[in-house]
C-alpha cells in the first residue's frame, strides 16, 4: 500500500504546483494535523482515495469547517483493507484549548483506545499529532512528547506511528525517521513524505486473528457494506 502522509505545512509542489502524477498510485492520504481544510479536500479530491486525519492543537477551526470528504479517526480504528489505524491527535496542553491534553488526559485516551486495539487484534498504524516522549520532541512544552504514546508502542507494536507538530523548520538536526525499541518505525510527516508497505506487512481485511472482530468483517463483505468501520 503506497500512502501519503502529510503534516503541519501544505506543501507547496502538491498545492501550488501540482499534477495529477504526484498522487499516481497513491491508495491512501494521512493527516497529522496542523492542516488547512481546504487543502486536505483538494488532496482527496484528486487523490480518489480516502484521507484519513487527526487534529493538530491548531485545528480548533475544524470544529465549523471540517474537511469534507475526509475521515476523522480520532479515538478511533479504522480498517482499511485489512490496515488497522488508529488516530489520538493533540499535543502537549499549553494553554486552554479543545485539542490540548495533559500527560494524563492523553493516557485516559489510549486506556479507552486500548479496549478497541484488543477487539481488533492490535493495529498496524498509529496516527498522531504529538511525538512520543523522547523520539522527536522539543524540551519546551508545547513540543514535549506524550510518554503514554512509548507505552502503546510496546504494547501493540504498531508497524508505524506517523505523527508532525515538530517541523523541519525548528532545528538543521531534524530526523525523518525514528527506531522505537518496540521496533516501530517514528515517521515525522512535517510535510508530506510516501510510505510504501507491502501487502504482507499487515493482515488481510477478516483475518486479523480477533475472531469476533474477524466474524462482523467477513459478514461486512457478506452483506457488501465494504465500508464498515465501527470503532
């Protein structure tokens, strides 16, 4: 699957510049946030695949003009062609704010993300704002890492956690990629930046290894509702 992955700054050559070929082959588009509406729709636009989003702490406008056509998977698993991808988007709480959490409110919202991660089997992509504790993240508090994120990492072992909110801008040291010692790959999508992950990398759609969960998929395709995605 060949995934776009974008964050923080519109890219001027997807935007301003841009041709059909540069989202060619393209089968999904993820935000990290921190992104104009009206870009993310044009992406999805012309992108004719699904574009999945999280909310950057700068994203209080989406609240009266969400992008259309795209898919919020905050607190949420959404399966995408057997893809499990999981969104908790925000960043360190610095001022008053709807998407600003403390240490403790974040890791109230990986418990409850937890009891979905389990039904599903675990997850393949983990989709964020902020960085982990410790893996990209500035010492100042805005730009602080959540360290619930290090603990869902070990947990679940996600293939990827794809997060922005520290931009290329802020230091000539800045890193692309990231080793977790739970052996999933940190993606800093300041941006934009392709991720191409093979077929074998992540279940078929019904055969994650959940039975339950397997069961209402295989009855999804059954009853054609190739859409279903409750959690």
């Amino acid at each position: 699957m060949k995934i776009l992955v974008v964050a923080d700054e519109e890219s001027r050559s997807l935007w301003d510049y841009f041709s059909p070929d540069k989202l060619k082959g393209i089968d999904m588009i993820i935000s990290c946030g921190d992104l104009n509406a009206n870009y993310l729709q044009f992406l999805v636009t012309f992108g004719n695949c699904p574009l999945l989003y999280v909310r950057g702490n700068h994203d209080t406008r989406y609240e009266m003009n969400p992008p259309d056509g795209c898919i919020c998977i905050e607190d949420k698993i959404f399966n995408y062609k057997g893809m499990r991808i999981a969104g908790l988007g925000g960043s360190m709480k610095y001022k008053n704010s709807p998407n600003m959490f403390t240490e403790r409110e974040m890791r109230a919202r990986w418990r409850r993300l937890r009891r979905k991660i389990i039904f599903t089997g675990g997850i393949d992509l983990l989709v964020t704002h902020a960085p982990a504790k410790g893996y990209g993240d500035m010492e100042d508090l805005p730009h602080r890492g959540f360290d619930c994120f290090n603990d869902l990492l070990m947990k679940f072992k996600p293939l990827y956690m794809l997060h922005g909110h520290v931009h290329k801008t802020y230091s000539a040291s800045f890193i692309r990629e990231r080793s977790h010692p739970s052996g999933t790959l940190i993606v800093n999508a300041y941006e934009s930046c392709i991720l191409e992950i093979p077929d074998i990398a992540y279940p078929e759609y019904g055969k994650s290894g959940s039975y339950l969960y397997d069961m209402l998929c295989k009855l999804a395709i059954k009853l054609r509702i190739y859409d279903w995605n409750p959690l």
